[in-house]
C-alpha cells in the first residue's frame, strides 16, 4: 500500500504538544493505520494492521510496557 503524504489526514496525540518527538497516524484508512515520524512528515510511513494498532493502544493504555 503507497500513502501520498500530501493528501492525508495526519493526526497526533493532543499529549504531545509542540514537542518534536512524536507518532503521526491517519485514521481514515479501511483495515489499516499509517503510522509516521512527525519530524519527517514527507519520510515513509508504516502500514500496521488496524487490529494490530487497537492492541499496541490497548497495552499503551493498560501500562503493559512501563513507564518510557
């Protein structure tokens, strides 16, 4: 799957305020969610399964990897 940057609706967390160090995703694709470095917004992006991404928000959420 090839994600034009140009013509997506880029999200990040409201959490991340002006800082440089943050995930952008794009919300609007069926079955996906393209996932890319807000430092690089013309850089490629990673294509993960939307099943795969709820699980990694899930354990995000659950504190399953700890404190960062």
């Amino acid at each position: 799957m090839s994600i034009d940057p140009t013509n997506t609706r880029w999200m990040k967390s409201s959490y991340s305020q002006s800082g440089g160090n943050c995930i952008e995703v794009a919300p609007n694709f069926p079955g996906v969610v393209p996932v890319r470095d807000s430092k690089n917004p013309e850089g490629p992006a990673l294509i993960v399964p939307a099943a795969s991404w709820s699980a990694f928000v899930a354990g995000v959420r659950a504190g399953d990897f700890g404190a960062v």
